[in-house]
C-alpha cells in the first residue's frame, strides 16, 4: 500500500504527543508499506509559501511553509488560515496526483486546511483521521476556557467568541467581537461538514468519542482504539535504585498542563529524603517556564532538566518513582502515562478527560482535583507515608499496547476501507 500520513507538524522540530507517534506509527508500516508524510512548518521565507521534499530517519517527507505577507496579515486572515487555506489545499491535491496513495491517514490539521479531508474524497482516496484532541469542535484546541475552567463546547460556535481573539488589544477586540462570533460560528459548521467526509473517525478513548457524538458525529463511524508506543525502550527496562522517593513529570512546560500546581503542592512536602524532576523544555512558553522556576527557587529539591528526546525515555523513567500529570485541560489518554506504564510506574493525575480510565483511583495510581494543590500535596504525601501502595500500584500495571499491534490494526482497516472503495 501506499500510504500518506498528515499532520501539522513533524520531528525533529516539533516534538509532541501526536508527531512521536505519527513517526513510529509510520517507521513501523514502512516496514510492509510506502509511507510518506505531509506536514506543515514555520519558517522565515520572504515568500507566501514554500515547499520542499525532505527526509527524516529513512521516511519521505513534503514540508509546506506558509507565511502571510503584508496586507493579507490581517486578525481576520491570521484566524482563518488556522482551518481554511486555499494555497495548502492546492498543494496537497498536487502531492495526492504525485504519490497517488491507497489511503490518507490525517492525524493533525491544525494550520492546514480542514478541506484535505474532501479533497481526497473527491479524488476517491479513503481517508482515516484520528482525533488526537478538540481541534475540529475548538479553536483553541483544549476545551479550556481563558480562566482555566473546562468548556462544555462550542454551542454551535457562540461559546467560542469569548476565547478567540482577532487583536491582541482589549480594545480592538472588543469592537471585533460580533465579527470574531460570525467567525466562530462559521468555523464550527465548516469543521463539522468537513469531517463527516472522512472514511472513518478513529478516537483513542471512550471519553473523547462522547465529545464527538456531542457534536453532531455518528456513534458507528468512530472507532475507539488507543495509539500504540514504541515499547523498545522497555523491553530490557531496570529500575535504578535509591533510597529517595522521586516524583517526576514529563511533557510540556505550559499552564494547561498544571506543571505550576505540581510545584505548588511539592513545596508543601516536608520530606529530605523525596525530590521532584521536572523534564520539558522551558523554551516552548518561556514567561510560564520562567515563573513556574522561580516558585522552586528555594527549594533544591525540584529538579528541572530540560527538553528531553524520546529515545531516552527509558533513561528517564528508570529515575522516576511516581509520574505526575497534574493537567488542568481534559487529557486524552497522554503518552506519557503510557509510557510510564510501560515501565511498570504508576501515576498520579488529573480526574479530568480519559485519565480516570486510565489510571484507575487505588489500581494504578491516583487520582487528585484538577487545579487543586492541596489534593495533591495529600497524595503525593500518602505515598511518601506508605510505600508499598507504589508496589502495590507497579503489581495492577498491565501490558501496554505497542505500535507494532496497532499498525497491524491499521493496515487492517486500511484495506478494508481500500476494498470497499473499490466495490
């Protein structure tokens, strides 16, 4: 088969959740399969757009650059080209004729186009997307509103004018508000109408196909199927011993992931023998990163070690007891817990989004109130008090599933959807 997968960014630049496993998703089916990725990219050219063929780690990649220039910069043209981008969609409908695949596996449209979708429909293409988050239902992507409280939807796209933005000026967007609420309206029912063209939905957890089913989408054209890790790192895994109690997290240093109420609450352990170690790269929202170091100032006990390459994320987990995924925003089954529980290390969260399932309060971890410092405190305290409950929780960790198994899953559904194409 050949195989195209989309997203809106890619390693080794962008280093998240949704591009690691779009990588090793696409490593392990170009073992059978021709696989090639589209993605988009920020750069500094002075033109409009720009497109090159690279490759990264043997697969083939097309990098697309887009860039608006001079008048076209407006708020209005600046909110739009996040969802809706006619010079991208030209694009892709070139790169389909070129490849001519079997089937299109769109993981991430963010700052593409949401017409990719329909594109390849029309060009007879099955296409298989998988959700990885909120995009098609919230502009901004996490369901949180500018308070930090979780939103219920978008109401039909009414909701979403109190957190879009047009201007960075309170004034200015004020004025544009009737405008940013047609806008928001507009956008919903495009993103709802462009995906109900693809093939087949695939959510990784009940919780998320429940947003979904809210919105407008069929109950039978979304599979629920969790993405598969890279379980290499594991499979020779050792602890590596020591007489502290080590907390760790791992991820991005931004507010929705609650990394402020992680260092808040380990402040308040009064403890020597138990220490933090915080790895993600401060670079990604510096004024947050900066702030949140300087509530650990006084304590050496919090450990921040910077951006990290997935390639060493058995390294890391070898150091960690306890993982914490402090989380404000409804986290959809996080990498990192999988990866945690692939190295037998239990997990205290959010009860927030897919985590409760996840780790199950008193099986594999805890759970705490999203937000709440104190509830966190009195965990991270019960375990400091009761060690066995983290062998306990090591004993209920079962297997993970691995990227192997679910590119098997995948190519299955591939040809079934091949198949029914072409009858």
């Amino acid at each position: 088969m050949r195989i195209i997968q989309v997203l809106h960014q890619f390693l080794p630049r962008a280093v998240a959740g949704t591009e690691i496993y779009t990588y090793n998703l696409s490593t392990e089916l170009s073992k059978r399969h021709e696989v090639c990725i589209y993605c988009r990219e920020d750069g500094s050219f002075q033109r409009e757009f720009h497109e090159i063929d690279d490759a990264y780690k043997g697969l083939r990649v097309r990098r697309v650059y887009f860039n608006l220039i001079g008048r076209k910069a407006n708020p209005i043209n600046q909110f739009l080209v996040t969802f809706k981008n006619k010079t991208i969609e030209r694009s892709f409908e070139r790169f389909l004729e070129q490849v001519k695949p079997d089937v299109v596996h769109i993981q991430h449209l963010y700052r593409l186009s949401a017409s990719l979708i329909s594109i390849g429909k029309r060009q007879g293409i099955p296409i298989v997307v998988t959700l990885h988050d909120y995009w098609f239902i919230c502009p901004e992507i996490r369901l949180l509103r500018p308070n930090s409280e979780v939103c219920s939807g978008p109401l039909s796209g009414l909701r979403c004018s109190g957190c879009v933005k047009l201007s960075s000026s309170a004034c200015v967007s004020t004025l544009l508000r009737p405008l940013t609420t047609f806008l928001c309206v507009y956008r919903t029912a495009y993103m709802r109408d462009c995906l109900k063209e693809a093939d087949l939905l695939i959510a990784p957890c009940s919780f998320l196909k429940s947003k979904f089913v809210e919105f407008g989408f069929s109950q039978d054209n979304i599979l629920v199927s969790e993405c598969g890790i890279d379980i290499k790192p594991f499979q020779d895994f050792r602890k590596r011993p020591s007489k502290k109690l080590r907390f760790g997290y791992m991820g991005t240093i931004h507010k929705h992931k609650g990394v402020h109420i992680l260092v808040e609450a380990f402040n308040g352990v009064n403890h020597r023998g138990v220490e933090l170690k915080i790895f993600g790269d401060p670079l990604v929202d510096p004024d947050y990163s900066a702030e949140v170091q300087a509530m650990a100032a006084h304590n050496p006990r919090i450990q921040f070690l910077g951006r990290y390459n997935n390639s060493d994320i058995g390294h890391i987990l070898s150091e960690i007891d306890v993982l914490i995924v402090p989380s404000i925003w409804c986290e959809l089954g996080p990498l990192t817990i999988r990866e945690a529980f692939a190295a037998r290390v239990p997990v205290i969260a959010s009860k927030l989004g897919a985590m409760p399932d996840l780790v199950e309060d008193g099986i594999r971890g805890l759970l705490v109130k999203s937000g709440d410092a104190d509830d966190l405190l009195n965990r991270m305290n019960l375990l400091v008090e009761d060690r066995e409950l983290i062998r306990q929780f090591q004993s209920n960790i079962g297997p993970v599933k691995s990227i192997e198994e679910n590119a098997q899953e995948l190519e299955r559904i591939y040809k079934r959807l091949i198949e029914a194409r072409r009858r």
